[in-house]
C-alpha cells in the first residue's frame, strides 16, 4: 500500500502537523503508519501494543489495516490492542457498543487473539468502576505501555471520553482509566447513532490522560470543518483541561497530528 503524503506540514511548538489533500489519503497514511510500527515493534520487542479509537474517524484507517493484512503484509497475531471508552453502562453485545464497532471493522476481521483485544466493559458493577479503572491502567502499564495510541477528537476537544473540565493543568495530564460524565456537545453528536439524544447513555468509561499521554507515539486525526474549531484550540490556544486535545502538547513530538484542509483551516500558516 503506497502511504499518501501530505500536501503540506507545519511545526507547532515542536508538534507536527500533516495536513492531507482529504480524510482518506489522511486514513491511508495513518494505517501505514500503524502496520509499519506494528511490524517493528514486534520485530523489536515481540509484540506491539497498541491504543485504539473508535467514532467515525478510524472508520477508513482499521479497513486500510484489514486490507493490509488480507495482503499478507500484517499480521495481528503478537499485538494486544487497549480501546479509549465504552458507553456505561452498556453491554459489550449490544449494537450500539464500541466493543461491537470493534468486532465489525477490526477485531472479527483480523487474526488478533480475542483475549488481547481490550475494551473498558460497560457491564462493571457501579461500586467496581474506580477498581477497574485502575486495573485497566495497570494492564497496560504490565505490557511495557502503548506503543501507539490512535485518537480522535471531539469537537468540543475532548480526547477519548476526556471531556472538558475544571481541573489544574498537573491533575488533568495524570487522568486515570475512570467512569465519567459526557458533556452535552458529546451528547449530542452521538444523538444519530442511538435514534435522538434522549437514548444516548449520558456516562462512559474513558482511559485516562496518564495512559494516553504515556504512549510512545501519538497519532491524532480530525478532519471536516466542524473540527476545525477544536483543532486550533488544542493547537494553538492555552494548554488546558478545559481543551483536553491542547494536553497532547505535553507529549511534544511523540504526537503526529493528521488533519484534512477543512479541519485545518484555522491553523496559522
Ligand atoms: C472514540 C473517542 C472519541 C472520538 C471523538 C471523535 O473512541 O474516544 O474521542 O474519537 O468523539 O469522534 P468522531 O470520529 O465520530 O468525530
């Protein structure tokens, strides 16, 4: 698979930025990305880990990473891959799930072993919820950390379920795996995929800042214009907790931003 390259880049206080001639040569470029760290980190270490996203972003990047696998290129067999959020509570059987969304355009259609495929479980006990959290942190602390997290962004900045809040910069950067609230912007985007805002499950399970922060390599896509917003804020703004995107700046140049041209649009340059 040949890796489109961007039609431009720019460097933003030491982060890249990629910014593609549209979202798919962005969905190309991104699964080579992953494939070409796959096969060296299992080359390197034995296996490689990998932080997962879902929403309608990743949609292309997981076929792009399906088809290099059918291709013979990739194999699935020595990766443990660790989802952002689940819905809470929700059953992991249930359409509307993330680990159903998973199972649709990855997991089912790879040979990745079905007990390293993680997603926080939106059936834990209420009264478990913190104790799990923190296991999920240590699962992955336990795998040596993430090798890549994949990312997208809310249009409200959030990163994973990360939404924005109140928080000084110093708690907001070490975020453990925890149930949270979603913001009223979160409810409302994912009013289509549950038939009206009133069936969207107002709580959810998110990896943390700390795990997410920690992978050793970063890549974050958004693209159209209604991202575009959000994009320059998490960007070029103030680092914050009130744009959970501009705490990816902690990370300097483990993050690769990879944008279309409308969700660039605010940048500079
Ligand atoms: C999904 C996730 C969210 C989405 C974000 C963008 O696992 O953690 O942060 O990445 O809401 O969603 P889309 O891609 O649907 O615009």
């Amino acid at each position: 698979m040949p890796a489109p390259s961007p039609s431009r880049s720019l460097d933003l206080d030491g982060t890249p930025v990629l910014i593609f001639d549209d979202s798919a040569a962005a969905c190309l470029a991104a699964a080579e990305q992953i494939a070409e760290l796959v096969r060296s980190a299992v080359a390197r270490r034995g296996k490689a880990v990998l932080g997962l996203a879902t929403g309608g972003t990743p949609v292309p990047v997981y076929k792009g990473l399906v088809e290099e696998h059918q291709g013979g290129r990739l194999s699935f067999a020595e990766v443990s891959t660790y989802n952002l959020d689940e819905y809470y509570p929700m059953s992991p059987l249930d359409p509307q799930s993330y680990r159903t969304y998973m199972d649709r355009h990855l997991f089912s259609l790879v040979d990745l072993a079905p007990n390293r495929a993680h997603v926080p479980d939106g059936t834990v006990p209420e009264s478990d919820l913190e104790a799990y959290g923190a296991s999920y942190d240590r699962w992955i602390e336990a795998e040596g950390g993430l090798d890549l997290q994949l990312l997208g962004l809310g249009r409200n900045g959030h990163i994973g379920f990360n939404e924005p809040a109140d928080l000084d910069l110093d708690t907001a950067l070490k975020l453990p795996t925890r149930p949270v609230s979603l913001h009223p912007t979160t409810i409302a985007d994912a009013a289509g995929d549950f038939g009206g805002e009133a069936h969207v499950p107002r709580r959810a399970l998110t990896m943390g800042t700390a795990s997410i922060l920690s992978a050793r390599r970063i890549l974050v896509l958004a693209f159209g214009a209604k991202k575009a917003e959000a994009v320059s804020r998490s960007l070029t703004g103030p680092m914050t907790a009130q744009v959970p995107g501009s705490l990816l700046r902690s990370a300097g140049s483990r993050v690769t931003w990879m944008l279309d041209p409308a969700a660039a649009a605010q940048l500079p340059g």
